[in-house]
C-alpha cells in the first residue's frame, strides 16, 4: 500500500503570522495550504480530507472553534490542532474535551510546532490506512464495480460505507444501469455475505402467485399446493432480499409486505404462526416512487420504510468516460465465453462508443460486445466500419465526441448556455463558438425561459 500524503490546511488571518508560520512547517517538510478565514478553510477541508486541520482561535466571521466543529461534523478522525493567544488558552482546553487533537499557545517554537503537528499527521495517516486497507479487503471480496468516473468512486464509497450496516437501501435508475450489480456489492460487502442472496423480479410473477412466492404456503393451502413452500423472504433469513422493479409489486401485496419490514415476522399462507426474518432489503426501482405514491400507484407509507437510504444510479450516457474500461472488460468476457481470440480494439471505435446515448445503459453496451466479439458490426452503428478502409477519422469520432457532450449538457441545464459551459469548465464565448461550429441551437434543449 502506498503511503498516503498528509497536507496541513492553515487557517489564519493575519498575513505576517501566516507566512513565519507557513515558512516553518514547510522547512520541516510538511505540504502546506493556506486560507485567510474559516470560511476558506472549510473550502479546503472537503476539497482535501486526507489532511490536519491548524487553526488560529479568533478569526474573522467564523471562530476556530467553530470551525473546528464543522470539520469534526465532516470526518470526526480529522486531528484539529488549535493556535490560541494567552487569553484562550481555557477556551482551547474546552475545546479538547469537544474533540480537538492539541493546542499551541503562541509565541510557539518550531520545534514544538513540528512535533505536535507530526504526531498529528502520524495520526491522520494511521487512520486513512486502516480505513483504505478494510475498503480494499471488502472490494476483493465483492462482485466487480466496472468504472472509475466521479459517479461511480462515489456510488461505491457510498456502499462501503453502509454495507456493514442493517440500513434497508432504495436503489434508482433506468433499466439497464446495473441495480442488481450494486444490490449484490452491498450483500458481498456485508456480514452477510455468507447467507442467501435471494432476487426476485416483482414484475415476473402474476399477482395470485406473487404472495405465496413472497411469504410461502403450507401444503394444501389452494390448489396445487401440495407441499410446503418457503417463500423468499424466509429463504434470505440473515441474508439480503432484493426486490427488483419494486413498483410492479401489488398493493395489497404492499400493505403485507410493509408489515413484514416493520415486525420483521413472516406468515406463510395457511399459518397462522409468525415466523422471525433477520434479512436487509435491497429494493430496486425504475420508477420514481415518490411521484407514483402521489398517484396512490404505489403505498407512500412503504416508499418512506424503504427509502432509508437511496442510491441512484446515472445512466450510462452521464458517466461516458467509464464506457472505454466497461467495453474492454465486456469484450474479455466474450471473448473467453464464445472462445474467440480478442481482437484488436481502435481507439476510433472506443471515441465512437462514447458517442452513443445508449438507451439500454450498460446491458445494451454488454450485448454490443458480445457481438463486437462474434464478428458482427450491428445496423445501428449507422455508417460507423470497424474495417481499415472505412473507418473514422480520429478528428471526426472527437468531433462527434464533442459534440455529443455540448448536446448532454445543453439537456441537463434545459437549454441554458451559461449553466451548461460551467458543467463543461467552459469560457461561454468558447461554448458559442463551439454551437456555431457544430450547429448546435439551444432552444432546442431549452425547458424553461432561462435567460443566457
């Protein structure tokens, strides 16, 4: 494991005193960042969490200790180390005893400022280890999360954080965009990986079926029931229930199913005996489950139960800088499963795929490769040859590449040219002269009356 680089966010207001002091840790070898505010310095704490906060007591606006509140409310293991005048010094002990690594009264040597500052960055680096090597354990452990957008380092940190956890999830996006994918990196990420993961699609099954496949019969119950069934949500006893396309589920189903995550017993058509579950549910949805619960389509009381926590999942569209590493990895797959040599892959068609809308999100990508991989270049590639005489220009696949991005953003901001250059870290003059050489019109994006 690499050591993880500890930087010293400095927060002090007078200028003279932030320079002697600025210059003192960076001769001792430390990587310092300075603010002039509290304000500044919170900026720079979420903007640098591997870090050891060092924070004069009085401060313009925001206090020290303030300040030192909001940091410990962000990450708690961040060490805070306070500078206080000879008249502060209770207050600095006080603030201690709320979570403060130290204190340093002023004037302060070097050599104390030194030591107490790499006992605290010891500390901060310790911590940071510790957290990535039991991340690093649990991802070797779980399925494969393909994607290393913002997006998706966020989606996956998010569920390494709640794994361990019995938190009920929600997780939302279009078909396609991998729930179950995420539904099983949440039960292999937990201690319950070792019981059942059990799915089932709640649009799957025809509603006089649906209750006894959920809560499981007793022989004899109806028709056709001629032995005792366990039904899913027994069967993920201590284990993970995941409940895919949640918004097909009956109603009267709904009310049933509320009571079971509510008194976590079952009872078996037939039985009037109430079984204990020890199981997390995993409920996944395309649909916005709020809006329905307005539309009384779905109960609003079991939309609040699930919605403990809620992981949305962007289409493939809104990360397409994952597209090259899920194609690579999609085609390997194939390429093992038909066996078939792995053909050499463009950098045209890479830039090409990233050009696509993809509708069915990842899946779609995954069928491409399967018959990328058996030799077919698909009708809907629309021109597009993967054979050398036919193929793109590098400068046309970017210049559909671009203009595949500028036509995104437009979408996500309704048409707004201000909003979409900043989504794109843009100059607005250099986003209009890229519409006119694209000819690109923003009303045709445009939602709403939002002025440019």
């Amino acid at each position: 494991m690499d050591q993880i680089d500890i930087s010293i966010l400095y927060i002090e207001d007078d200028k003279s005193v932030q320079f002697a002091y600025q210059q003192s840790m960076e001769m001792a070898g430390f990587t310092v960042s300075t603010a002039d505010n509290a304000e500044d310095g919170l900026k720079l704490v979420r903007k640098h969490p591997a870090s050891v906060v060092l924070t004069d007591i009085r401060l313009p606006g925001m206090s020290g200790v303030k300040l030192m509140e909001k940091v410990l409310a962000i990450d708690p293991a961040i060490p805070v180390v306070l500078i206080t005048g000879h008249g502060d010094v209770e207050m600095a002990v006080n603030a201690m005893k709320q979570g403060a690594h130290d204190f340093i009264e002023k004037p302060c040597s070097n050599k104390r400022l030194t030591e107490i500052l790499q006992r605290a960055v010891d500390k901060r680096r310790l911590e940071l280890e510790n957290v990535q090597s039991r991340l690093q354990q649990k991802a070797a452990n779980g399925p494969v999360m393909i994607g290393s957008s913002k997006a998706m380092n966020r989606i996956r940190e998010m569920i390494l954080n709640i794994s361990d956890t019995d938190a009920d999830v929600l997780v939302q996006g279009e078909t396609g965009t991998g729930k179950e994918v995420v539904a099983n990196a949440i039960h292999m990420w937990s201690d319950r990986r070792n019981a059942n993961f059990v799915p089932l699609n709640c649009a799957a099954f025809p509603d006089s079926l649906f209750e006894s496949e959920m809560f499981g019969h007793e022989a004899g119950t109806f028709t056709g029931a001629t032995k005792k069934r366990i039904g899913k949500v027994e069967y993920a006893h201590k284990g993970t229930l995941f409940l895919d396309e949640i918004e097909s589920m009956p109603l009267d189903i709904q009310a049933k199913f509320l009571r079971v995550l509510q008194e976590r017993t079952v009872e078996r058509l037939g039985n009037n005996v109430l079984v204990p579950v020890d199981c997390r549910v995993v409920a996944a949805t395309k649909e916005d489950l709020q809006e329905l619960s307005e539309k009384k389509a779905f109960r609003s009381d079991l939309y609040y139960r699930l919605n403990v926590v809620t992981i949305h999942l962007p289409p493939l569209r809104e990360r397409r800088e994952d597209i090259p590493e899920l194609f690579y990895h999609f085609a390997f797959q194939a390429a093992q499963q038909y066996r078939r040599p792995m053909p050499d892959i463009k950098p045209e068609l890479i830039i090409w795929l990233q050009t696509q809308k993809w509708p069915g999100n990842v899946r779609e990508l995954k069928h491409f490769a399967d018959r990328y991989i058996l030799g077919f270049v698909p009708p809907e590639t629309d021109g597009f040859s993967i054979s050398d005489e036919n193929r793109m220009s590098l400068t046309e696949c970017l210049d559909s590449f671009e203009k595949q991005l500028i036509e995104d953003a437009l979408r996500q901001t309704g048409g707004h040219v201000g909003s979409a250059a900043k989504q794109l870290l843009l100059p607005r003059k250099t986003l209009y002269d890229k519409l006119n050489r694209h000819d690109i019109k923003p009303d045709a994006f445009r939602s709403n009356n939002l002025a440019d």
